[in-house]
C-alpha cells in the first residue's frame, strides 16, 4: 500500500491490492480515527456541477451587465 497527498488540492491517493483488503476497511478505518466523515464527501461529478452552475452564473450576470449598460448608451 502507498500514499500520495497533494496539499495543493487537499486530496490523497491511496493505492492498494484489492486482494488483501476492501475499499470498506481503509474508509472504515479513515472514519474511525476521524479523517474521512462519508456523509460529507462528494464525487467528482458533484464538485464539477457546482463548479458549472457557479461559471454559468456569473457568465449570466455578465451578458446582463453588457446588455443592460448597453442600453442605457445613446
């Protein structure tokens, strides 16, 4: 079993022979000693649907400033 943290992003990769033990046991275990709480993780897609739905906003309230102060240009 290996480890590889990235403080940048906050995210550790934790890579292991499934033979010898269960995705289960590791978070079982992250979740005993209070480094993983499951009931607040997201996945991926979810982080990147929040990330969309905040571009997607202020790409919104752009194009509604250039409109708006266009108008009032006379």
């Amino acid at each position: 079993m290996s480890v590889e943290t990235n403080p940048l992003t906050g995210s550790t990769l934790i890579h292991f022979d499934e033979k010898k033990i269960r995705t289960d046991q590791i978070v079982g275990f992250l979740e005993k000693h209070g480094y993983f709480i499951s009931s607040k993780a997201k996945t991926s897609d979810e982080v990147i649907e929040q990330a969309a739905e905040k571009v997607l906003d202020a790409v919104e309230k752009v194009a509604i400033d250039s409109i708006e102060g266009g108008m009032g240009e006379s």
